[in-house]
C-alpha cells in the first residue's frame, strides 16, 4: 500500500456531496430533477406532498452543497442540476 495517497480535499467534497444526498426528500428532489430536467419548487411540492416551506429548507441545502442551481423566471425559480457526479451517483442508485 505504499502508493496508496489520500487526497483529503477530494475526500471532504465527496463526504459532504453524500451528506446532502443521503435524506430521502433530497434524493427525492435530486431524482425528480433529473428525470424532469427542471423544475420549481410548487411543481416539487405537488410531487413530495409536503409543506413548501420543507422543500424550500431542503432546495437550500442541495444548492448550498452546489448540487442543483436556480434559475430566475419571472417570479419563480426553475431549478435544475448543476453537478455531474451527482448526476452519475443518481444513475447508479436507479
């Protein structure tokens, strides 16, 4: 195992990716994006039947960990995502 190098950085981004991913209603949003391709946080709520005010605490968190990104329309925001890997962990997971 001599060649074998942590690079902790890399480690950290990749612990706190699957931080954000691992609630169910995260991963729920993170799967209805994907599979919709946008989206706003009304037509995610009618989806999760929860409180808009659930889905909004946890849109923060998906795009505080640069998961999805918003994008003004209007008076609403389409949110889409803006990661590959997620992307890919996503697939995997499906």
């Amino acid at each position: 195992m001599e060649n074998y190098k942590i690079d902790s950085k890399l480690l950290t981004e990749n612990a706190e990716l699957l931080k954000a991913l691992s609630h169910p209603v995260r991963l729920c949003i993170v799967k209805g994006l994907l599979e919709k391709g946008s989206s706003n946080v009304s037509n995610i709520q009618n989806c999760l039947n929860m409180p808009q005010s659930t889905i909004s605490q946890h849109v923060s968190k998906l795009k505080t960990a640069g998961i999805i990104s918003g994008e003004r329309n209007g008076l609403e925001i389409i949110y889409k995502i803006s990661n590959e890997k997620v992307e890919k962990i996503i697939k995997a997971l499906f």
